[in-house]
C-alpha cells in the first residue's frame, strides 16, 4: 500500500511516498524534520542560519555544512564552473534578495564571481569564506532528498523523496520495476518524458522563478562567467543520476551553459533532456526516445 505526505520546506514543495503495510508516520516525521535541520543550515533568508553567519564572515564548524560545501566544489569542477555557489551577490543584483514570492523586480548588472576553490575555505569540520558570498540553495534541495532516503531506505525499501522537482527513490511503487516518474513539458498537464527510475532526477528550470527587471526578465540562474541571469536556449533541463545532487548541479549547469554543456554532461549523467522554447530539444542517454 502507498502512502504519502507532503508538506512546504526551502520555499518549495516536498513529497514522500512509501510503499508500507501501515502508515510511516516516524518516517515521514523524519523527512520534515531533516528538511527543517537543513534549511536552519543553509537558507539565504533566515538571518540566524549558519550559510548567513558564515556570509557575515564567521567560521562555521558543522560536518555537515562542511561536507555541503565540498560537495559544491566538486560540482563546481566537474561541472567546469558552471555550478558556481559564490553567485549571491549576482542573484541579489538581479532582484532575488528575498524569498521568491516577495521578489518584484531587479537590476542584473555584469560582475565577476569568484572561484570556489580560491574563495570557500574547508576547515576541520567547518567552513569559512575568503571572498565572496555563498549560496548553496542550488545543491541542498536534492542532497536533502538523498539524505532522506539513504536514512530511510534500511526501514522503508521502497520510498521516493521529491523537493520541488528535485527526486530520489529507492526499491518501486506498487507495480515493480522502479517508481514511475515524469517530467512536465509547456504545461503541468503535459509529460515531455515519462519513465521508471531508481535512482534520481533533477529538473531545473526558468520558466517559473523569473520576474521583470528593466526592460526585460530576469530568473534565478547566474551564469558565473557573467554575472548575469544565462542565456540560454534552453528554459528547462532535467537529468537522470544515481544521486539527486549530482543530477541537480548537472541540471543547472546545462541549463546555464547551453549546447557546450550538454556534451559534458550527456558523459557524465545516465540521461538527461534540454527542452526549450518554440521546440527545442536534445534528449541523451536514458532520457532519449530511441
């Protein structure tokens, strides 16, 4: 038998689904309050929040913020810098210096975004920065979802973990073989890709959190080349891994860096789909129709 949550957590929704003979109340206790830890952890908006102290020039000394930010160097890396967290002061720019639905407008100016590896500081147990500042919103919602189901999956084999489109699943629904999952295209009601998964899938997208700035739009993903909201063929990206925060960077990342980046990534992912407006697709790996 299936049951499920939901609940709201990092500013978006979060879904749990666990295949259970009676209801996995712990369980999905668990999941919120590992989503509440997290965002008291790393949320932008939250002035007592440990990414806040650390942008205010603290060192942090928490293994887990630790391990958060050497995870985002890594993506950065492998990546090529186009998973960059030190853009906050280039999102900030752009108009996105408070929670999404209080954003109005903006003001995108062209700045340099510093290296991770010359700026994030990695110490025993803890972090602190030598330039720049930090946001890791752009990681923790998927390795969140991981967290939670490697935590869970010894008790609940079958559980999937969905935060905003950030998803990780174990074991499989009801029917077998994996969970059966989609991917929306120009509308909700409309799958661009649908398919069975262990494992995870990350879709990242501009077409929802973008606003008006200037004499244009501006959205939430800085291309750290620039400084500036990309440009990009693409409005949504969405990709296949064996873990949600790999697949999330490499989401972001594509999505960022356009067609160059879609042939790293196509190497380095089990699949992914690039879907822009008037048409424009690219399919690789698993995600491919063929």
């Amino acid at each position: 038998m299936q049951f499920a949550d939901h609940f709201r957590a990092m500013d978006t929704g979060v879904d749990v689904l666990v295949e259970a003979d009676s209801l996995p109340m712990a369980a999905f206790l668990s999941v919120k309050l590992l989503f509440e830890q997290q965002e008291q952890r790393f949320s932008r908006f939250r002035p007592d929040s440990l990414l806040s102290r650390l942008n205010r020039g603290d060192e942090v000394t928490d293994p887990l913020f630790a391990e958060c930010c050497r995870m985002a160097i890594e993506a950065w890396e492998f990546t090529g810098g186009l998973f960059n967290p030190l853009v906050l002061p280039a999102l900030r720019q752009a108009g996105y210096d408070r929670t999404f639905a209080e954003v109005d407008t903006g003001d995108p100016q062209p700045m340099a975004v510093p290296s991770p590896a010359e700026a994030l500081r990695l110490t025993a147990g803890g972090a602190r920065l030598a330039g720049g500042m930090l946001d890791l919103g752009g990681i923790v919602k998927g390795w969140t979802a991981d967290l939670a189901v490697e935590t869970l999956v010894g008790d609940h084999p079958d559980i999937l973990v969905n935060a905003g489109g950030d998803l990780r699943c174990a074991g499989s629904d009801e029917d077998g073989g994996g969970w059966l999952v989609g991917v929306s295209g120009e509308t909700d009601d409309d799958d661009a890709w649908a398919g069975r998964i262990v494992g995870a899938l990350a879709t990242s997208t501009t077409r929802k959190r973008r606003w008006e700035a200037g004499s244009g739009f501006a959205h939430h993903l800085i291309d750290p080349r620039t400084g500036l909201p990309a440009a990009s063929p693409y409005d949504q990206v969405s990709c296949l891994d064996k873990e949600a925060w790999r697949a999330e960077c490499w989401a972001k990342a594509v999505l960022i860096g356009g067609r160059e980046a879609t042939e790293r990534a196509s190497a380095s992912t089990l699949g992914l789909l690039a879907m822009g407006p008037g048409g424009v697709r690219d399919a690789r790996g698993a995600m491919s129709p063929d």
